[in-house]
C-alpha cells in the first residue's frame, strides 16, 4: 500500500497493530528547537533516527546526548540512532529544528536502550552503473549489535549516481519456510534528491500475474506485506528509503529471490555480501 506524502502532525503513519504491516510501527516527528516529543508504544520496541538536526534521548535513567547531526537532508552527514526497549517512555528533545523517524517491531522482551553512533553503522555497497543497481546500504540495526535487540532491523538505503533499480533482483519475504524464506513486514519511507524526482515502487503479490506500480515520490511511504517488490529511481534523480523490518519469528532476514529472475544474482557484483548483511 502507497501512503502519499501527508502532515501527520507528529501522529503515528503505521500505528500499533495496523491492519497491513502489524509488524511495523512508524512515525515521522517534526520539532522546532527546545521542543520535546514523548514516545511510548505498548508492545514494540522502537527505534530513534534523526532524519535531519539533532536530538536528547532520556529513556527512564539512561540519557543520549546530540543524537543526529545531519543538517537539511538525509545526505547531508551520517546518521545517528537511539533504541528504545519494549513500551519504555522515551522522552526526546530538539536540539535544532528536526526530522526525526520513529521505528518499531512488534516484540515483548525487553533490552535496554542504546545509542548508535555513525562508527557503529554496518555499510555496505553493491552492484554497477553497467547494471544500473548501484547502491549504498547503511545498517544501523543489522547484524550489529548481536543480543541487543529483539526482531528490528532498521538501514538507510540510498541509490548511487542517478537513476537505477533496488531490490533487484525481484525477492519477497512474506513467510515463514526456513530455510528458504523468513516472514517480515516491511515499511519504506522514500526521499529524491533534488526533491522534485520520483520513482516507481513495483509489486507483485502472485507468481506470474501482472503486479502493481505505484508512483512514489518524496515523503512516500510504502508498506509491503506479500509478494515480490523492486523499484526504480528516475534517470537523473538519487533516491534514499528509509527500511523497517519487523521479523515475525525472528530477527534474521532470509530473503526469497524470485525463480524467474533469480540468476541475475549471480550478474550484480556485491549482492551476495549485502544478502549476507541482513542474515
């Protein structure tokens, strides 16, 4: 499902137990400076990250201090992140105006709070300009840290040069058949740089039938239940998604390339290690 651009209004995009993406929590807080924002949700663990400008994070005694730092869009810098455990009240406060995206997984033990600073993202880059999949992933919670965190994964995923596909090729993770498959929800939330570019969401719910195209543009938000689901940048724009996954047995993403298409695998330089970053 296609969420076009919206003021929210600091209010839940995916909220609790949506009827879509149950997995999935996700919110977009927008703050002015010196204004604070309190993030409670019952029976997810969540996850803090600064889009642009920079926040405080207090979580019951623990406290984080300037997490954030990019400036006016999601390239300008690294990003930063906050984990917030199991309906634990997170309390942030601007430090600057900010953008900051609230990400959750449905869970019920609860970690305890950490930050995760730009030394600790997890990168990794695949693919070619010849094969027009050229892209960079940050992972800022992928494998790293291990015990820490119950069935988020959370990354920044950006398109290198301009133009060009992603989840390429077509895969799909929508149940659960270890060893072949795992079941995660999946939310994207998508900018363009300049900010007038777009792109096109692809997915296809039923092997061999014709599947949906949605016209995504900045500030789209996609939730991907079922079915296989690349996508494409425009020629002549850079495209950034903001990924949450939500694992409904497990943390560990196992990926399902789609029969058709999978030997393209074996043409795109890299994809296996990226493959091997969300396992």
């Amino acid at each position: 499902m296609h969420i076009a651009p919206f003021d929210n209004q600091n209010r839940p995009i995916v909220d609790r137990d949506d009827s879509i993406t149950p997995l999935v929590y996700f919110n977009i807080v927008k703050l002015r400076a010196g204004e604070t924002y309190v993030s409670e949700i019952d029976g997810y663990e969540t996850c803090i990250v600064p889009a642009t400008g920079t926040v405080d994070v207090q979580v019951g005694s623990w406290h984080a201090t300037d997490v954030g730092g990019r400036g006016s869009d999601v390239w300008d810098g690294e990003p930063n992140a906050a984990y917030v455990p199991v309906g634990a009240r997170a309390e942030m406060t601007a430090k600057d105006d900010c953008e900051v995206f609230i990400a959750g997984a449905r869970f019920d033990e609860v970690y305890e709070p950490f930050v995760v600073r730009a030394e600790n993202i997890d990168p990794v880059q695949y693919g070619s300009d010849d094969t027009k999949t050229h892209r960079k992933i940050k992972h800022l919670l992928g494998q790293n840290p291990p015990g820490r965190v119950g069935r988020l994964l959370i990354s920044e995923l950006y398109t290198v040069g301009a133009g060009g596909w992603s989840g390429f090729p077509p895969h799909k993770h929508d149940t659960d058949r270890l060893p072949d498959e795992t079941h995660h929800d999946e939310v994207y939330n998508f900018r363009f740089r300049p900010g007038h570019g777009f792109g096109m969401q692809l997915l296809q719910r039923e092997d061999g039938a014709v599947g949906e195209a949605f016209h995504i543009v900045d500030g789209s938000t996609l939730q991907i239940d079922t079915g296989y689901h690349p996508c494409v940048a425009a020629p002549g724009y850079e495209m950034y998604y903001f990924t949450i996954l939500a694992g409904a047995s497990q943390r560990s993403l196992v990926q399902f390339f789609q029969p058709t298409h999978a030997y393209q695998v074996e043409t795109i330089p890299g994809i296996k290690d990226m493959v091997a970053k969300f396992k």
